[in-house]
C-alpha cells in the first residue's frame, strides 16, 4: 500500500500482510508493522490523489504544478564485485 499524510511531501509504502496482523494474537504486530514502512522520499509537491496499475506505477496527481507525477520503484544495480 502506498500512502502520504496530508502536511508532508513524502511517499511511504507498508506491504498489506503487516497491517491486517491482529495485535489480539500477535503482540509484535504493531512493532513489525512500523519496522517495515518504506520512506520512498519525496513526492515532488503536494499530492491530491493517488491511484496505481498492475505495473507497479503509481500516479499522484499534483495540482499545483498542473500534472501527473509517475512513481515506479527501480532498485539500484548491484555494487561490482
């Protein structure tokens, strides 16, 4: 899932399994949760809507700059051996 509070311009993402835990029978679950929230950095402005394809793109829509900013997380190569 990805996700960004209203007063910040950064993109986070959490992967579902951690938020549908039940702390009821897992009392970790809340610890293991935030440990595992990605930063993915800045979003370039002020976001007014997310929405994602089978792809992995996600599309914010930033109002402010009159556009549709494209996220798609690429890792880095490998260091050279």
């Amino acid at each position: 899932m990805y996700y960004s509070p209203l007063t910040s311009d950064y993109l986070y993402s959490i992967e579902t399994k951690y938020l549908r835990a039940n702390p009821s029978n897992d009392t970790l679950s809340a610890k293991r949760a935030f440990d595992n929230v990605k930063n993915l950095g800045q979003r370039g402005g002020n976001a007014n809507g997310f929405s994602s394809d089978s792809l992995g793109n996600v599309y914010m829509l930033m109002p402010t700059q009159n556009a549709i900013y494209i996220y798609k997380f690429v890792p880095f190569p490998p260091p050279p051996k």
